[in-house]
C-alpha cells in the first residue's frame, strides 16, 4: 500500500493512437488532474504520421507542401505547446506526462521540469548505451559525438499546474519523414536508438525503461493501469488512503473518457 506523503505516478500504455484523439484525452484527463480526480499520470503511445506546430512554429519549416503531405497521409495540427514543428509517427515513442506540479516537493517550475524530462530521456538512452547530452540553450537531447544528432525532443503545455504534451524519442522511427520538415526549426540531423545501436528494440520495452526512469527521476512510485477510466478508480484507491481528494469522484468515468474509449480508433 502506498504511503500518504508518497507521489505517485499512473502509468498507461495506448498503442497506436490517432493524434485528434490523443490530443482530447490530454485535454480531459489534465482537466480531471486539475480537479484532484486522479493522480499524475503518464501515457505512452505511438501516433501514426503526423506534423505538429507549436505555438513558436514557422510555417517555413514545413518544408512538404500540404499537398504532399496528404498524399502521404501525413496529418497537421497546431497545438498549444512550446516549441517549433516536429514529426511523430510508428516507432516513435510519445510520452505525455498530466502532472500536477504544486504536488511534488520542492514545487517544480516549468524549466526544472523540462530538465527532469530531458534526464529521463537520457538515462534510458544510457540504458541502451548510447552517450547523450543536453545543448546550452536549446530543448531536447542529443548524442554526445562531434556531429550532435537530436534523438529526442520535447515541447510541453502548463496550465493552472498541471503538464500536458511532452516528448517524443526515436526508438526505431523512419527517419525520411523528418525531411519533409525542418525539426525543431534547427538544421542539425536526427535519429534514434535503433540507428545508433543497430539493434531493433520494441518500443514497449523502451516504454518500461522510461517509466521506471519517471519513478527515479521525478523520486515518485510508479504503477501501470490498463485503460484510461481506470485513472479515476486509482485516484479513488488513493483517496481510501486519506489523501486529499474531492468527494464526489464518480463510480463510473466520465462521458469524454467513455467516449474516447469507444471510438473506432487504436487504445491499446
């Protein structure tokens, strides 16, 4: 049983999901944080092709035409995250952390929790051998050789406290689809953990090595729930715990967390 002072960390793995849906899940699942309904949570998914803008975004490094881009299948979204344009698609792992950060101790500020995202991503690049490093003035992670390659990016979203977007590490993505962009509106090349290893690793294991690197990191417990509702009965458990949380929690999850589980689209 989880002791009251501890933070915990809800951690759910969806798959494939579309980009329209997952971006919905944020919203309610950050709204549902906001509210004290369920207790941080970080959800790992893959996205099929998809360019999102953030609000720094230059239309300029979109470099495919919009033509292109459906012809490809290739969607677009502005978002509200930080950051410029960046490509997410299969073999990609997507990582979107909907933490509360008044509720860790010290309180953490938007940097700092940029900075403990970027050590989570490095940590498991280092579990896979791989060297890597921050750049001065700049998001993200990079490989440590003379050529710096970005093998992970990040761009998040805080609102009343509460985290939403995240960030995206190449595991065994196609790297060709960063050419129709220009990533992160930097000219510096990209890649990933099969690139630099030369060993096919499954995402879903990266997935693990990352959430266990959420736990140390972010000096949280981490436990894994099998479909998003299921947030609301692990905010529940907490509340038994006499943790500091609403009343009036439903038995059942509400109709946008019902609804998104019913779409036809890819949650697990």
């Amino acid at each position: 049983m989880w002791e009251v002072s501890e933070i915990v960390i809800a951690v759910l793995h969806l798959g494939l999901v579309d980009y329209g849906t997952a971006l919905r899940l944020q919203e309610t699942l950050a709204g549902l944080r906001q509210q004290g309904r369920i207790p941080d949570a970080l959800l790992l998914l893959e996205h099929p092709p998809v360019i999102t803008l953030g609000r720094n975004a230059r239309q300029a490094n979109v470099v495919a035409s919009r033509e292109l881009l459906a012809a490809r299948g290739v969607e677009v979204f502005e978002i509200n995250r930080g950051g410029d344009v960046t490509f997410h698609g299969p073999g990609q792992l997507v990582g979107y952390p909907i933490f509360d950060l008044r509720g860790f101790t010290p309180k953490l500020g938007a940097v700092d929790y940029v900075r403990k995202l970027e050590e989570v991503l490095m940590r498991t690049c280092e579990h896979y051998g791989i060297r890597t490093r921050r750049i001065r003035g700049m998001t993200g992670v990079w490989t440590q050789e003379e050529e710096e390659r970005k093998i992970a990016a990040i761009g998040v979203h805080i609102s009343r406290g509460v985290t939403s977007h995240g960030f995206a590490l190449n595991v065994a993505t196609d790297l060709e689809h960063f050419k129709l962009i220009v990533p992160c509106g930097l000219n510096k090349p990209v890649t990933s953990i099969a690139l630099e290893t030369g060993v096919p690793v499954p995402i879903e294991e990266v997935g693990q090595v990352v959430a266990r690197h959420f736990g140390s990191v972010f000096d949280s417990e981490v436990f894994w729930v099998k479909a998003p509702d299921d947030l609301l009965a692990a905010g529940r458990e907490t509340e038994k715990q006499d943790r500091v949380w609403p009343q009036d929690t439903p038995a059942k999850a509400p109709e946008e967390l019902r609804r998104l589980r019913e779409e036809d689209t890819h949650l697990a």
